[in-house]
C-alpha cells in the first residue's frame, strides 16, 4: 500500500517536479501541490475577465473559447494523460469561480436582484468547463512535441481560434476588433509553445487554415452544451450555424 507521502512525492514528480525536489528534507525547493499551480493561473484569468466584465460586455470575448484554450494549453502541455485532465479541469473551473466570484461582486455593487441569475449560470459554467477541460487536456498536452500528433494539434487549436473570430465576423458583419485582438494573442501564444524552429510555423499554419471551417463549429459547442444544460435545448441558429 501506498502511504501518502508516497503519493505526494509521485504526484509532485508527475507535475514537473524531480525525485530530489519530492524528498523530504532535501536542498531542492519542494513544488506546490499540483491542483494549486493548476488552478493558480486559472484564478489569476478569471479574476482579470471579472474586472474587466463591464468593458467586455458588449463585446465576443465572455463568449469566446479562446482563453480557455490557452489556460488549458499552460496547465497541460506536455503532461500524462490523467495528469493533463486533472490540471485542466482543476484550471478551468477555479477560473469559473473566481470568474463568477467576481461577478457577485460587481451585482452586489450594482443591486441584490442582479444576483439572482449568477447562481445557475456558475453551475452551467462548471459543468461545461468540468467537460471541455477533458478534452482539452487530453488534446492539448500534445502541443510542442515535435512530431505529427504536436503539430496538428497546435493547428487545430489555432484554426479553433481563428475559426471563431471569423465566425463573429460573419455574425456582426464586421469584425468585432477587442475579440479579434484576442484571438491574434492566443493564436500567437499557441504558435510558440508548439512550435520549436520556425520551419514548424509553416508546417502548421497550412494546416491551421483547413482547421477554421471545422474549428469555428468546434468553437461553438461550448455555447451549445450550457444551453442544452440550461434549457434542454440546442439552439443552432442562435450559435450561428444557420
């Protein structure tokens, strides 16, 4: 049987750390607790998106998968399978809180009725993020490795971003400029960590552009899941499908 340190020391290995950092005692600085450097950067961005809400509001980004691609991407890349899941999920779902935590806030400021909506909508988010951050951290932990498997992940998470910002675009007839900043980071962000030499970048962009029909779809489930959650549901038109 296991005991617990035992565990503590895999897990800490498992998540970066070395058998010397996991050692009781030793001379290397022992890690964080892996759930806390996963759900670390995911509180730091929901904290940010709940400031910035009412500058937001009017704009694509609340919507946008965008963020939650590149969180995913920090906490998993290059992780085991059931370690990359873990992060993800624990990442994503500290993000919805602090996310929605920030918005009680904002309605507590503004008026008690505003909070009567927050409530489902936090536990739409955690269910809906629980079930993305699966697949993403089982996608994206491939980014940055240097084969086939790295490299058409890295385009399909580019062409997912791009795809939405040309589907916002087709929706307002305009290209909305704050979303579309958004997606140039992310998409930027995505191209260096997955790519080591710049003949990557070729090798990926070309793909990444055949991603966009099929990403801006993959963009939209999201929406469709908490709608479906929400109202038992799926409206494809509102999604922008039809």
């Amino acid at each position: 049987m296991v005991s617990r340190r035992g565990r503590d020391r895999a897990d800490a290995i498992a998540d970066g750390g070395t058998v010397e950092d996991a050692r009781p005692g030793s001379r290397g600085r022992t890690p964080p607790p892996w759930w806390l450097s996963a759900a670390a950067p995911g509180a730091v961005l929901g904290t940010v998106f709940s400031v910035l809400h009412p500058f937001l509001v009017y704009t694509l980004v609340p919507d946008s998968i965008a963020p939650w691609i590149v969180l995913a991407l920090v906490v998993s890349r290059g992780r085991d399978p059931s370690t990359a899941v873990r992060r993800a999920v624990v990442a994503l779902i500290a993000l919805a809180l602090t996310y929605h935590a920030g918005l009680t806030v904002l309605a507590l400021a503004i008026g008690p009725s505003n909070l009567l909506g927050i409530l489902p909508t936090l536990l739409t988010a955690l269910v809906v993020w629980s079930s993305v951050g699966v697949v993403l951290g089982l996608a994206l932990r491939h980014v940055g490795r240097d084969d086939r498997t790295g490299r058409l992940v890295t385009a399909a998470a580019i062409g997912v971003v791009a795809g939405e910002v040309v589907l916002g675009a087709m929706l307002l007839s305009v290209v909305e400029p704050v979303h579309a900043a958004l997606g140039a980071v992310v998409a930027v962000v995505v191209l260096a960590l997955g790519c080591r030499t710049p003949r990557d970048v070729g090798t990926v962009l070309g793909p990444a552009v055949l991603f966009m029909v099929p990403g801006a779809v993959l963009s939209r489930l999201p929406f469709l899941l908490s709608a479906w959650v929400n109202s038992g549901e799926v409206p494809f038109g509102t999604a922008g499908f039809f």
